[in-house]
C-alpha cells in the first residue's frame, strides 16, 4: 500500500535512504559535503516516496516569520464587513505558518488617505493587501512599498497599471455583463429605463462592472434604455434618495443595478413608492439584507463573491510570493457565484 506523500517526513526518507536526518537535510537545500553517490540515493527515496517539504515548518526551524498588513474601507459597506471578519479568521490560519496580520480599516474613496496610510507601511511589513483606489497617489504609493521590496496585492478592487504582484478577485466586467444579462431577461422583453448606481467609478471593479452592464445592454437589449449614472458612495441615504428620485422623474423605470453596497437603501425607496418586486432589481454580495431581500421577491438576483475565498487567496499569494513557494492558480481564481430565491446556501 502506497503512503499518502502528505504523511511522508524527511525522518521517513533519511530512514529508507539509510542516511542521518543531517545528511538528508543537506541533500534536500543543496548544500555541499555529501557523496554524489549518497545524495543520488537520496534523491530516489524522495521521487520514490513522493515526498515534499514542509514549508511552515522549515521557516519555523529557521526562525523565519512573516508579518503581512490588509487594508480594508472603513464605512457601512456590508461586504466589506465581511471581509474584515474572514481576514481575521485566516490570521488564525496563517499563524501556523509562521505568519502574521495587521488589519487597517481606511475611508478607500479619500485617495489622498489611502495613500498616505499605504506610504506609512513602508519597512513595516512583508506584504500588504489593499482593497485599493485607481488613482494616481494610490498608484504612486503601492509602487513604492514594492520598490522597497514589499510584496503588494490588490484585493476586490485592483489597479492593473500599478507595480502590484498580483490581483485577488472576480472579474468585474464579466460581473458586470451578467447582471446586464439578468435584467435583461428578468425584463421579459418590456421596454423602458434602467437605473445604474456605483458607489464610485474611481473605484475599479465598480468602473468594470459599469462598463460591462452598459455593453451588454446597449448591444443586446436595445428596448432597454441605461440612465446616467448616479453615484452613492455606498451610503444606504444617498442610495434610497437617488432612486426615490429616479422613481418620481422617470415613469418607465423598469429595472435597477446597483454596482457597490447601499442594497438597504434601494428597498426602502422602493417599499416607500409601492413599488417593491415590480422593478427588476440586481445587486451584488449576499448578505443578511441581500438574502432577506431575494426571499421578500424585492430583489430578483445577487451576483456574489465569496469573502473567504478572497481572503484565504490573498494570505496564500503574499505567503507564497515571501517565501517562493509555487502559487496554483486554479485555487487562487475567485467565481462569480450567481444567487437567486430558489438556491440561497
């Protein structure tokens, strides 16, 4: 019976190679002093048993840590609650691998605040993941915590002509595109508005996202009419106020897609107007609200994108750019999950 190479130790290879655990370990990192011959011996017992270094355990024999900061918005943003919480249940996680995080809350649309709190990193940490502004002082500043040899990742929002290593997120024009093709067939072919409302356009994914939705609309759904966007900053007050007044101005209002948070704030313009499960209505995240209101037929779809995925990603990427360990892109790919009434978790 085969053993599983997950079990298989360095003890177990120096004991089949008959060698000492010393003779073993210099084989394995490289090091000079071993007969070709023994460290040939070597080498076959490892490809025979599969066996593979334990990575946390040999920073840990090396006394070598890692301490990683995540800078996440500050504000009401439901989602980002969320995320907050699961960064902090991957620092549990991560904390077996000798590594560590800081979590720093940031208003992210004050770009000047970002940037500054990003400037102050420096010599801080190893890495830093950043829900992160496209703007040029929070481009200047991510590059140069990597010019002072600090690993950087973006987190749910990124910006691609910065110096960052890697992206942690969905691809927000296809989210976008989807929630361009959910309304258009919830429409059912009626014709009339649709309101679109971003929590900021300096904010990447939302800029994408906008862009996706107005591509699908304009180029499939022609009887369907994209309204200028209204930006909320994703406040539930300044939400239910733009679309009470999309309500009172625009008689053919059919449908309503809303980029960031605020969801609250959209349901309670529509329960005050009577209009509550009349208007096709999408948004994006499943939280408490979000659930409550697919079950309540006031929202009709939620595009969602799993917080915990995104922070274990994260962690894994800053971890595995540290350390030079390799990275699998298929465990790092965030899924655009797609909920409606009828299949919420």
């Amino acid at each position: 019976m085969s053993r599983v190479s997950s079990r298989i130790t360095l003890q177990d290879v120096a004991r089949e190679a008959g060698v000492s655990l010393a003779t073993a370990d210099r084989v394995l990192n490289g090091r000079a002093g071993v007969r070709e011959a023994t460290a040939g011996r070597v080498r076959d017992v490892v490809a025979r048993l599969g066996y593979r270094p334990n990575a946390a355990a040999a920073r840990l024999a090396r006394g070598e840590t890692y301490r990683f900061c995540f800078v996440l918005p500050s504000g009401p943003n439901v989602f980002m609650r969320q995320l907050a919480e699961q960064v902090t249940n991957t620092a549990e996680w991560l904390s077996t691998h000798n590594a560590f995080i800081d979590l720093l809350r940031v208003d992210v649309f004050a770009p000047e605040a970002l940037a500054a709190t990003l400037e102050g990193l420096i010599g801080r940490y190893d890495g830093v993941a950043v829900v992160a502004l496209d703007h040029p002082r929070v481009r200047s500043a991510i590059d140069d915590l990597t010019a002072a040899g600090m690993v950087v990742v973006t987190l749910v929002s990124d910006v691609p002509s910065s110096h960052r290593r890697h992206y942690v997120g969905v691809d927000n024009i296809a989210a976008g595109r989807t929630a361009g093709t959910l309304i258009g067939r919830f429409a059912g072919g009626r014709q009339g508005a649709v309101g679109l409302i971003v929590g900021t356009p300096a904010l990447r994914d939302h800029a994408e996202r906008q862009f996706g939705f107005t591509q699908v609309l304009s180029g499939e759904y022609p009887s369907l009419k994209v309204l200028p966007v209204q930006e909320s900053l994703d406040e539930d007050h300044r939400t239910q106020e733009i679309v009470e007044q999309m309500l009172r101005e625009v008689p053919d209002l059919v449908g309503l897609y809303n980029v960031g948070a605020g969801n609250g704030g959209i349901a309670a313009a529509l329960a005050a107007f009577g209009r509550a499960g009349e208007l096709v209505f999408v948004g994006h995240d499943l939280t408490d609200d979000t659930r409550r209101f697919l079950l309540r037929g006031v929202m009709d779809a939620v595009i969602n994108q799993d917080a915990g995925h995104q922070s274990r990603s994260a962690a894994r990427v800053l971890l595995a750019h540290c350390s030079g360990e390799p990275l699998f892109d298929e465990q790092e790919r965030i899924r655009i999950d797609i909920f409606v009434r009828d299949n919420l978790p």
